[in-house]
C-alpha cells in the first residue's frame, strides 16, 4: 500500500507492506546512500536516521510507524543544521562531517552513516559534551575499523567550531 | 571532475550489451578517455606487465589515470600508490586518479592480502611511472629539440632547464593515446633525497566522499532489472565437511510471499523483485536440513585439536634446544588458548551477479579480483575469460570474509533465474558462514640463564588451515573438502611471530596442522594467528623477565640485538613514558587495579611494539584498556598519516580481539550470529591510543595494516599480569576468565 512521508523536507509517496521496515523504503525506492543495512537488528547503528530530530534505527522500524513525522538522513542534515542554527543557507557538509576529513577518520566509512546521525544528534542538544558524554551517547554505535578515538576527536573539534570558538 | 574520484569503470555500453543492466546511482566522473584507450573494459585481456599501457595513461588535461590492481579497503593504499606514481611522474596529487578494479581493465598485482599493496604493488607502479616519465621525455626531447639531460618536469609540465618557457606539457605529448612502449628495464627511478610527495601525509583520496556520504560502498550498487537475493542455510554453519544438505523444501512455507526458490545442488536461495520480500521469504522458507553433532563445541574445542592425527612441520630447529632447556636457570613451561574469531565486516558481504547464458559480469568486494574470476568460472561452469569481476569496496573486512560467497551466490542465482540478482548477506549469514580466524593452541618453553638471556625457546602451534573453494561453490557443485595447510598462503605457525626477534642459538619451532573437516571454516583473519602467537610467546617472553628480576623493557633490550626491533621497542617505551619496575611487584590492592604491559611482534616484515595501559576490576573481573602506544616500522613509510591510522585501528581492532571476540558454536553450529552473541569493542570501551611511525626512508617498504596487533595482545596480557600477579592464558579475556584466574590464585 502507498504510504506519505516526509524525508529531508520533502514529502514522498512511497508503496510498501506496512511491516517493511523503513531502511529499505529509503535505499530502494528513495535511493538514498546514508542510511545503509548493517545488521537488520538494531545492534550496530548503520542504518540511523533522525525521526524529529531523534536517532532511530530505521531497519527495525516500520515504514507504516513514521507517517506524519518528519524524517531527516544523512542527505538531509546540512539543511538541518541550518535550520537549527538559524543559518540562512544550509552548508555543503555538516560541521561533524568536515571534522571527520580534517581529523581523516573514516576507513572504510561504512558506519560513518550512523557515527554522523547520531553525533549530530549529541551535538544539537548538548553543544559542550564531555568525553565521557561522547563515549555514552556513542555507544550504540560500532566501527569495526577501530575508529572510534577519531570519531571521539571529530565530535570535540566539530563543538569547538559550532560554537564559534575557531573558524 | 573531482580529479581524486575513483574512476567508476561501469561503462554504459558494457552492461547494455551485457543484457540491459545499467548502473544507477554512480556518478560518471572520470568518463574513460578516447582513442584506443575507451575500448578497454570491452573484453578480457592478457595485460603485458612490461607494457606502460598496462599501467597508466595520460590524459589531454595534462593527468593521470594508474591501473592500480590493488583494492581500497579503507586502509589508505590507492592514496599511496598514488603518491608513489605522483612522485615518479613529477605530477601533483590533484592530477592523479585511479580506477575501479576490474579484471577487464586493471593488470593483475595479485591479491590486496597481507597488507602488500605498497611493499609489493608499490614497486610495480613506481617502475612503471619511471618508465612512463622516460617515455614522456623521449617524447619531449624531439618536440623541444633538447636532449633529456636538460629537461625538468614540474606537474606534469616538460621545460628546457632554465627556460621554463620553452615547454610542452604530458597531455600535448601523448594527452589519451596509447604509448605503445614497452619497458625498458632502465629508466631511472627517484632518488630519495628529491622526494616530494612520497613520506608526506597527503589526505586519503577515498576520505571526503565517506565524510559526506557520497562514497558508493557495494551494499549501495543497484542495476536496472535487478532483483533481490538471499541465501539461505542453516543459521550458523555446521561441521566443516557436512555441509548443509537440504533434506526437504517446503516450498508451500513461502506461498504467501511473491519470491521464488533458486535450488542448485545442495545450494538454496530465494529471489523476489521486493528486497523485503526475498528476506522475509528467506527466514520463511521451511528446510530439513539433514542433522549433525559433529563438532566438539567449545568446551571441548583443544581437546579435539590435540587429539587430532596432524600434519607436523618443523618451522625453525635451530642448535640443540633440548640440551639448552636442561642446562638453563629458569625454564618458563605453558600452554595457551586462542579461539575462533570473527572477521565479522560491518556492513555484511554484498554482490551483483549479471549472468547470461555465454558471459558473466560480477560486481562484490573482494581482495582478489582475479582469483574471484577463476573461481566463479567454475561455480558457473563457464571459461574464464568470458567472466568479468568488478570490484566496489564494501565495508571492511580484514581478510576473507564472505565477500566469495556472497558473489558467487549472486552468480549462481543469477544464472538460475535469467536476471541481475543483489545478493546482501544478512547479519547472521555473515557471522554465522564465516571463514573464521583459525582457533590455535600453544605449547611454550622458554628458558634463561643466570644472567638473564634467554637460551633456549620451543614453541608448539596447533590449529587448522583455510578453505580454498568458498560455501557456494562447494555447496552448488558438491565438491570434497578442500583445504589449503601447505604452500603459498598457508598458515603453519608464523616463525617471525614466535620469539624470531630474540638473539638465542636454541630455538624450535614446529606447526602442528589440524584437519580442518569437523571443525568450522578457515581463513585468514587480519593479521592471522598473530594475535595468538604474540598472547603465548610474549608471556611466555614476560614470564623470564619476572624471573630474571627485571623490567620487561629492559629484559627485551638485554636480549634483542637487532636495531629495528629496538628501534620500535624504544619508540613505544618512550611514547608511553616508561619507568622501569618488575612486573607484577607493586599490586594494588583495591577493587580495580591498574597495570602496563609491553610486547612485540610481527606479520611477515615489518616491526611491531606496543605498550598498554590497562584497569582490572577484580569482583567484576572487566578488564578496561585505558591507553595505547604503539609503535611500526615498516620501511620507507609512504604516507606516515595513513600509516597512524592503521596502527590505531590495529590496536582498537587487536584490544576487541584480545578481550572479547570469540566464536561461539555447540555440536550442531555455530552460535554467534549477531553482536549480541559476537560482541566487539564498543565505543565507550575505546582506549587512548598513540600510534609512533618509525619512518625508514631508505629501506624497502613493508606492510603497514596489520603489524601491531600481535603486540597490542601480548601488551594487554602482560599488563594484566603486572596489575594482577596472575597469567591469564586464554583469551578473550573475558570477565568469566578474569575472575576465574583470580580466584584459582587462592
């Protein structure tokens, strides 16, 4: 059945069984790249995307439960900022994404998806976390890589500059 | 065009004429240059390895495209080998580009294995950039009338020495024809002293499109006409060797879902149009699968493996070990326990297989394009050269994960139902139908004199080798099992790994190959065996140095002559501020306790050393790794940046490893089928780490990916003792164990 949601602003019409979890409506009908399949279990974070401003696991959730609220992937989130910080136009990265290059973070970037959702997700509603703040709200996210001393970095960095402090 | 994008060689007219496959979602930057050079891809070709052609082409914009045959797995080698042809070529990293893998298009530089793609593929591109520069200034010399001697390149710009206007730039000379040069075998290679681009931390070229997510992983390809794919098998494998024989498919069970069942041999999948739909009807499909209890599980997992008829070998016999044993002060005498480990990517294999009846085009991540093409040829009972395998990363996957399976699943199921398949792996296919890390079990004797050096060592290995054939293919064409314990790529115990850093006349060492039929499926795992080789020999290593009276540090330098063994040994000593004391002396006697290890140890070349930091909680038994050092050398370092960044996620990889990772599996299967049942390093969890490059330029480079891992194990063991007085001989080193080994203390 055919389903409205909002996606990055945008509403779109979607058709799926209302138990087909939200993930696979965003990569295979709506052909985003952010959120990405990792464990169809809610354990490791690939899949993260905000629902009104809050990390969820779009892999466990049903398209059917998201009606009515508004969606924002990783494609989405430039603009989000914006919006947040009342910028009158939405820069081409996130400031936790530019922080992720200049810290080179990324290895092979797969679950860069959910360490950008849910750090800006931190960062928007406690703009000075604490490390052991960081390490806490992280903490549903795996990398297996073993980048997380440079996520860790990027999240410091990216507050420093949101808050103005260094350009 | 961003001129640092991977080029995406998916060319329209190839998946046109491959059956009206066509790749949405990637951008075309980098559009294949003219002439001669845009048939390439068409066909399978036998690349000349001493052809410039083979290996780079310039471009009329003045840049530069390497047919780097090395994949980027996130480790940061294309940047490298781009450096490395940059440098050559006296061309700025902005004019460079690579292409994506693809046997019809990149020469084959082997397998992206063992962390080779600078030491060994290095070579190879830097010869062919030498030739290519000498060919360009042939080229230079007749169009500005000057011999070579008095020309000089400045990015990609040829001039007369001293007259910078007379010049001609690559792209005028030869801008998208073909050099149709062979090699010559002598064109000058830089000197070192005039390096410009090479041991600079240029950023990773793959970096920026993964912060913005932009990049295209595999799990991100689709093709037109696609449809969707799953495997499905029991949940967790079962003894290697039983396979799993479907007994009876109830195909009623999926009547309610628009998928169809693809059988071939004992191979069972579903296909549907909806990717919802092909999981839902995978997980519903009813199976009897025929039943077995072959495994030992894990209790009684070493038993098995020293019970078993093995193939021994002796890797090193050096004097007469027994004698010096006998003759020694202290003899330190152990056995240790290592499991099964995951390589458990995080995003789980993906793979497009587009086959028709005479051609085949693959698209999946794997190491070894090429070895990839042989193997599905005969999965799909096709030759070879009408098999092409495209390479997109995936997420990473440290070694052979199911990148195989996953491909020729997609292949086989491809071929089956006359269409695309995307094959994605679940979570608990990944996890469950692992190639493992092998499990090992070690004997140890390590013996010193009065004086404190050690005099004799004799280190005992059992465990099993690798799959040569993936799931898949043996599945569809029940094959034997086959298994890979000798030759190239085999892994009997590592003699660098098993105290090959320490001066002694007596040492033996002997592999112990255990059948891997009854147990689970082998291959290599980052850094194979490594960790496990490092956790027995450098505790056995630490062991003397409590009963010699000294630090650990000073133990090792007393007994280690050779200079880079030092050199790292002190490099990461002093990045951790080392103060010398016995381990184990000053115990704590709280609740948590705290202590610091160091150890070394090796993959193949390069040198390792790692101090660690560690907090014991002895009622809850959690060990907490606090602060890492870690210090390689692996030669001339290329991009000292890149290599941090592997020594830090050697070290985070190798704590997940040393203190949680392990294979769960009962008679029937394997249990770990998830995070939850294969837990890893989370992020709260996470040490400090500081990561030393020893840069040698002048020395040939080595592998730089996996190294320190070896080390990192046997520092957090040998730091679990300085805080506990206690050994801890099996890892993971759970808190079960931990609390274990403690209590066994009193």
């Amino acid at each position: 059945m055919d389903y409205q949601i909002t996606v990055n602003g945008t509403s779109r019409t979607v058709s799926a069984t209302p138990d087909t979890p939200l993930l696979y409506v965003l990569i295979n009908q709506l052909d985003l790249k952010g959120p990405r399949f990792g464990c169809g279990l809610a354990q490791c974070g690939s899949c993260s995307v905000l629902l009104d401003g809050v990390e969820i696991r779009s892999c466990i959730t049903p398209v059917a439960a998201v009606q009515g609220k508004a969606l924002t992937t990783l494609e989405g989130l430039p603009a989000l900022y914006a919006q947040q910080k009342g910028l009158a136009q939405a820069p081409a990265m996130h400031p936790l994404q530019q922080a992720f290059i200049d810290v080179q973070a990324p290895q092979c970037g797969y679950c860069y998806n959910g360490m950008t959702i849910k750090g800006s997700e931190l960062l928007a509603k406690n703009p000075k976390p604490t490390e052991a703040q960081i390490r806490d709200h992280m903490d549903g996210h795996l990398c297996r890589c073993g980048t997380y001393p440079r996520v860790m970095k990027a999240i410091q960095l990216a507050s420093t500059r949101m808050a103005g402090e260094v350009r | 065009m961003n001129a640092h994008q991977t080029e995406l060689n998916f060319s329209r007219r190839d998946l046109l004429k491959g059956g009206g496959a066509l790749i949405v979602g990637f951008s075309m930057a980098g559009v294949p240059a003219g002439g001669a050079l845009a048939a390439r891809g068409d066909t399978a070709v036998a690349f000349d390895m001493n052809a410039i052609d083979t290996w780079i082409a310039i471009h009329a914009d003045n840049t530069a495209t390497v047919y780097i045959g090395k994949g980027e797995f996130g480790q940061g080698n294309t940047t490298g080998l781009l450096q490395i042809a940059a440098e050559e070529l006296d061309l700025d990293m902005s004019q460079m580009r690579s292409v994506q893998l693809d046997t019809n298009v990149v020469p084959n530089q082997g397998a992206t294995t063992s962390s080779s793609s600078i030491e060994r593929g290095g070579p190879q591109i830097r010869a062919a950039a030498a030739e290519a520069r000498r060919a360009l200034l042939n080229l230079a010399s007749a169009r500005l009338r000057m011999q070579i001697g008095s020309l000089v390149v400045n990015k990609g710009i040829v001039s007369i020495d001293g007259h910078p206007t007379q010049s001609v730039s690559y792209g005028a000379l030869i801008g998208d024809k073909p050099f149709n040069v062979k090699f010559t075998g002598t064109a000058p290679q830089k000197s070192i002293t005039r390096y410009k681009v090479v041991g600079t931390s240029v950023p990773r070229v793959d970096i920026p499109d993964k912060a913005a997510g932009k990049y295209i992983h595999m799990q991100h390809v689709r093709v037109a006409g696609m449809l969707h794919g799953r495997v499905v098998r029991p949940r967790g494998q079962r003894a290697y060797g039983i396979g799993a024989k479907p007994m009876a498919i109830d195909e009623a069970s999926i009547k309610d879902i628009p998928a169809r069942i693809v059988r071939k041999g004992d191979f069972v999948g579903v296909v549907a149009e909806s990717e919802w739909d092909a999981i839902r009807a995978a997980r519903a499909l009813k199976v009897s699968w025929q039943e077995t209890s072959a495994l030992p599980g894990n209790a009684d997992l070493f038993t098995r493996m020293r019970a078993a008829k093995t193939n021994d070998a002796t890797i090193v016999d050096w004097g007469d070990a027994d004698k010096a044993f006998k003759q020694a002060a202290y003899v330190s005498t152990a056995t240790y326990y290592c499991p099964y480990q995951s390589h458990a990517p995080f995003g789980p294999n993906c793979a497009i297989g587009d086959v028709s009846p005479d051609r085949a085009l693959v698209i999946c991540s794997t190491q070894d394009i090429y070895n990839t093409r042989d193997m599905l040829a005969a999965v799909l009972s096709m030759p070879v050269d009408k098999v092409r395998v495209q390479y997109v990363e995936g997420s990473g996957t440290y070694g052979r994960s199911c990148y195989d399976d996953a491909a020729q699943a997609a292949a086989v199921m491809s071929q089956a139902v006359g269409k695309p398949v995307r094959v994605q792996f679940m979570r608990s296919d990944e996890h469950g139908w692992d190639d493992y890390g092998p499990a090992h079990l070690a004997d140890v004797r390590a013996a010193i004199d009065a004086n404190g050096k050690i005099v004799a060592y004799e280190y005992h290995g059992w465990q099993h080798g690798w799959m040569i054939n993936e799931t898949t293919h043996e599945l569809v064409l029940n094959t034997p099992p086959k298994e890979r314990t000798t030759g190239a790529g085999s892994i009997p115990v590592n003699r660098m790994s098993t105290g090959s850093m320490y001066q002694m006349a007596d040492r033996r060492v002997v592999s112990h190959m255990v059948p891997m039929e009854g147990l689970l499926k082998g291959a290599p795992l980052r850094s194979p065996l490594d960790l496990a080789f490092a956790f027995a020999s450098e505790q056995s290593i630490d062991e003397l140095a409590v009963a010699a009276k000294l630090d650990p540090l000073e133990f090792r330098r007393k007994n280690i002559g050779d200079a880079r063994w030092l050199g790292v040994l002190n490099a990461a000593a002093q990045a951790a501020a080392w103060t010398p004391k016995i381990s184990g002396s000053a115990l704590g006697s709280g609740e948590v306790v705290t202590g610091r290890g160091i150890g070394v140890g090796t993959h193949h070349v390069s040198y390792g050393a790692a101090v660690a930091e560690i907090e014991v909680n002895k009622r809850t038994g959690v060990i907490v790794a606090k602060r890492l050092f870690g210090a390689l050398d692996a030669g001339q370092i290329v991009n000292p940046a890149a290599v941090e960044a592997q020594i830090m996620g050697q070290m985070i990889q190798a704590t997940s490893r040393t203190l949680k990772e392990e294979v769960l599996f009962d008679k029937e299967g394997v249990t770990s089928l998830d995070w939850m049942s294969y837990p890893v390093l989370r992020f709260a969890e996470h040490p400090e780490v500081t990561p030393v490059v020893v840069q040698r330029l002048d020395e040939p480079s080595s592998g730089a990916g996996e190294e320190v891992m070896g080390a990192t194990t046997a520092a957090i063991a040998n730091a679990f003792y300085d805080a506990t007085g206690v050994r801890l001989r099996q890892f993971p080193m759970t808190p079960d164990r931990v609390k274990a080994a403690l209590a066994a203390r009193t």
